[in-house]
C-alpha cells in the first residue's frame, strides 16, 4: 500500500513547488471540487478539497497517496476514490489541524483512507 500522505514517484516531481489551488479534483466516477490548498512534502503530503455545493459547502483534507494523477493542462487532479468515498471521509477541521489534537485529526482522517485500496 502507498504512504497516505506521501504522493507516488511519478506524480511527486510534477507537483513539487508548484500550486495545485483552483485546480479541479476528478474522483473515479466524476467532478468533486476544487484545491483550496495542497501541501507536497514526502510523508505529509495533502490536499484540501472545497466541495462547493456538492456536499453543502464542506471541505475534505485528502492524503496526497490518494492521488492517482495530476494533469496540468487541463488543471486536474484526479483521485482513486469514487464521489461517495470522499464524501463519507470525515470533515476537514481547520481548528484541529493546527493545534495539539494534529496528530489525532490526522490519525483518523489516515484511518478512513487507509480503508481503501486506492
């Protein structure tokens, strides 16, 4: 299985230094969102995932192992999970990603992915 948080080799080197935000998420079975923020380095790596309407306004911290593969061009990132599994995923907490429950919020959040075979 890929590191959650880490994306793979042949999708690292085309993200790193570059912004992801405003590029659309594509899950398996169609559009989820767009980048609200990405985050790159190996063993941390992240996207947050504004939904819009889809599910009410709510955003998604997605692992970076999640990503299948990013397009450029059409400004893309497609993910291995269909619209359904993103929206069962627990809801992104701004809060509780910087304070001390970090390590907590990015336990569970890894725990539902981790569920998949992505």
């Amino acid at each position: 299985m890929t590191n959650t948080w880490t994306y793979r080799d042949d999708i690292a080197t085309g993200v790193s230094g570059r912004s992801l935000a405003g590029y659309d998420v594509e899950a398996t079975d169609g559009g989820i969102g767009s980048i609200d923020e990405h985050s790159d380095p190996p063993g941390a790596g992240y996207l947050i995932v504004d939904t819009g309407f889809w599910i009410f306004g709510k955003k998604r911290l997605v692992p970076a192992g999640v990503v299948q593969r990013v397009d450029h061009d059409e400004e893309k990132v497609y993910v291995g999970m269909t619209k359904d599994q993103i929206k069962a995923a627990p809801d992104y907490d701004d809060t509780a990603r910087a304070t001390d429950s970090d390590d907590w919020y990015r336990t569970s959040t890894e725990s539902y992915y981790d569920t998949y075979a992505w």
